[in-house]
C-alpha cells in the first residue's frame, strides 16, 4: 500500500509520500511515488500516485511520451503547457481513463481491482497554488481553506493528527511537521506504508523547486521526530486526568 | 460503524465501546455495544458487537435465550456455565455460525453483506482474564502480552495511539487513558462513531463489574480529555525540530 498526503497552507503546499510497494508479501519494493515536474519561473507540479504499480506507472508514461513527443509544439496537449492547474488535472484524467480503457478487463478477469489514486498540486504563474485529487474514474477534487488536506493510500492511521492540528492558517514548516508525524503513525501502524519518505515544501510564488527532501530509512531526522512523537505522546497520556469510576453506572446490563 | 476496543493487561483488562448505529444517513441512532454478564465471584463477561445491527443482536438475543431457559439446567449450555473463556468464546461462535446459516443468503440476496464482529473478554474464576475476536466465521483469536489489543469496527484512526504507548504491562489505570485517546481520535476523523462511551476497567481477580462507567457526549471528563489531548499535541508537534532542506535532495526527478 501507499501513504501520500497533500496539504494546502495559505504561503504554499506540502507534499509526502512514502515509498513502499507491495505486490504480495515476497515481492515488497521500494519506489518512489512522488514525481515532480519543474519550469522554474513558469509552474511547479507534484504528483504522487497510490493503486496498483503498473496502472500508476503507465499513467505517469503516457504523460511523460506526451511531454517528450510534444515539448516545443504548442498544439499537442501536455503537463506542462495546460493553462491551469485545474486544465492539467483534467489532463491528467484523461490519462486514468485512457487506461482504464485499455486494462480493466483484462486485470478484472483475473480478479485485480482497477485502481489509480493521484494526489497533483502545485502552482502555475499568475494563479494560486492548488492541490486536487484524482480518482480512478479520471475525475477529481480539490483541496480547499475548510478541506485543506488529501490525503490517498492508506489514509485512516495518519488523519486524526491532521484533523486536530493542520489548518490552512498553518505555517509551511509546521505543516512539514504535522505531514512528517502523520505519515510516521501510519508507517508504525502498517507494514505495507515506509519509508524513504519524500517531503516537497512548495512556497508560494516561488515557482521552483527549492525545499524537496528525501529521508531514508535510517535518517537521523526520522528516527528523531519518531522518538520524541513516541515519548511525548506516552507522556500525554500519562499526564490525562484519571476516569472517575466513583459515579454510579448509567445503562447498566447484567446478568448473574 | 463502531469502534470497539478490549485491552488485556497484567492487572485485569479494559473494553470500551462507542454507541453510533447508522443504516444511512437519514437512520443514526444510538446503541449501547457493550453487553456485561456477571455472576460475583465466579465469572464477568463482557462482549463488545460490531458489524449488521439485525445480526449482532440475533447473537446476542439467542445468547440470551439460553440462559432464560437453560439457568440451572447443568445439561444445557449458556453463557455463564462454560468451563473456561474460550469455551465461552466457542459457543458464542456457534451462535455467530446459525445467525450465519439462517440469514446470510436473504442479506446477500439484497446486496448487504454478512458482517458480524465480537469482542469478548474478562474472567472466570481460577483462571487468567482473556480477550478475544470472534470474526464472522464464528472462528476467533485472542489478545496476548505481544499483541494485547483487539478492535473491531473502524479500528485505524485510534491505532496508532496504542501501537506506540500502550503494553501488557500498562497500569490499568493508564490503559483506561489509552483506550478513551484512542476512542477519542476515532470519533473526531469519523462521523460514523459516536458517544456515549462505554468503559469497563475489569481487575484480575476481583472476579464483579465495580469499575464501569458510560461517558454522555457531553460529559465534561470526556472533553477534558479531548481538549488537554488536541491542545498537548499541537504543541508537540509545534516542539518537533524543523526539518532542514539545506541538505543537497536525493532521488531528484524533474522536467523542465
């Protein structure tokens, strides 16, 4: 499985991935799930994928064939000439369905479920950042000032720490934070999600790449956040006021 | 959905429920989850249901049957004549396989699936307190000091929590903290889970139900806990280092 969440702040974007793939439990893998694509001055887009390997993998060909084949043309459609990031999400749609088309039934038949999740954000000139997902039927949300994260993969472990604490209002280093430890719980939690975790924190207008970090399994930093997450979280805990069972019960069912 | 938890610990064990029942949007309502049988000094038990609220009440409606008809006959089995827990969980999952066999091809045929999930634990005298999960099939596994939790329902929000702070060897006292933070954060990330929360903190050997209580929505332990426990995260999160994009990016993919 996959953890990848993207997080709209008012001064950018956050994104994290983890990067383990599973096809079965002799055949678990390491690949990244986060691509970026890079015009500095002109747009930055991220994308990070969850489902099956081969479907994501094929999405993200075509629309690398497309920029190969096309870059320089501006009559033939690719990811980095759309006019908005919405364009360039429906673009990308058009990708999912494209394969939809071509290998659902053969992988139905064989009992596999068709199944491409895409996180895609960023910013293109003279507009907002934004951050959408993608569905496996090509069509798509966005992030917004209520909503502000998206989260794909195995989203459930690493949402109540977002839930409680990550806002639109909140600082892009803090964001970074609550992406590292929301992504941490999930990785405790689940053997299918790991690491080396992926982190781009995009800043608004700056339309370059300038914070992309990767930490590895064994980076200081991980196992650091791990640590203190684990320990002050315990200590949390410890700190709540104890249940009063003195009460007397309400709803009661017994039976002697 | 639910989310039910049991907690095995050295000093006894802990169940909590929460009491959120849906079949729609339109059709929310409130159901205890927790069903205690207790006869002082000889045996506590306590089940924990998730899963189709037709089913699990069958379950539980046929349970009691047995012992209205069968107390004080030693020739039929109940609940509260078995020789050890996990005869007790046995039987339990044979009334789990008749539910099966009398009403899982009407449900299949409307399209709901068959779905009932069991939690039972606590004592009987002479021997250990026990925590076990009875899965639809009528089959079951039990809690274990390496593995002394057990949750059905919508059991990954309130995971990680435990995962990292709770053990067998947690104070009962502490894992009554532990298990209301896990409750907690399931309930802020679903809509689908609710109080009142039911609590049974069960010490070995007292072999009575004399700690229980049921939190209200309202009830001010319950936001205490919830308002110490967002503002103590937060602020965690908040005394995490920051992460340093100084470092030169590793795995760098980019198309310009």
């Amino acid at each position: 499985m996959t953890y990848c969440v993207g997080m709209l702040c008012r001064n950018g974007a956050v994104f994290l991935s983890d990067s383990r793939t599973s096809a079965g439990m002799d055949n678990v893998t390491m690949r990244s799930k986060m691509r970026i694509y890079e015009k500095p001055g002109d747009r930055v887009i991220c994308i990070m994928s969850s489902g099956n390997l081969s479907l994501t993998q094929a999405t993200l060909a075509m629309i690398d064939d497309d920029l190969v084949l096309g870059d320089g043309d501006p009559r033939k459609k690719h990811i980095m000439n759309r006019q908005t990031l919405y364009e360039t999400v429906r673009y990308i749609g058009s990708k999912v369905r494209t394969v939809e088309k071509r290998d659902r039934a053969a992988l139905e038949a064989d009992g596999f479920a068709f199944n491409i999740n895409l996180i895609v954000g960023g910013q293109i000139a003279g507009m907002a950042p934004e951050v959408h997902q993608i569905y496996p039927q090509g069509n798509s949300i966005h992030a917004t000032r209520d909503c502000p994260f998206l989260q794909i993969g195995e989203a459930k472990y690493g949402k109540p720490i977002l839930d409680r604490g990550f806002t639109y209002e909140t600082d892009l280093c803090e964001a970074v934070k609550f992406g590292i430890v929301s992504l941490d719980a999930t990785i405790k939690s689940n053997v299918s999600v790991g690491p080396p975790v992926d982190i781009l924190c995009y800043e608004t207008d700056s339309l370059q790449v300038s914070k992309r970090m990767r930490l590895e399994k064994d980076d200081p930093y991980l196992a650091e956040i791990g640590r203190k997450w684990q320990d002050g979280i315990v200590k949390l805990v410890n700190e709540m006021p104890a249940a009063d069972f003195g009460k007397p019960a309400l709803g009661y069912a017994s039976a002697a």
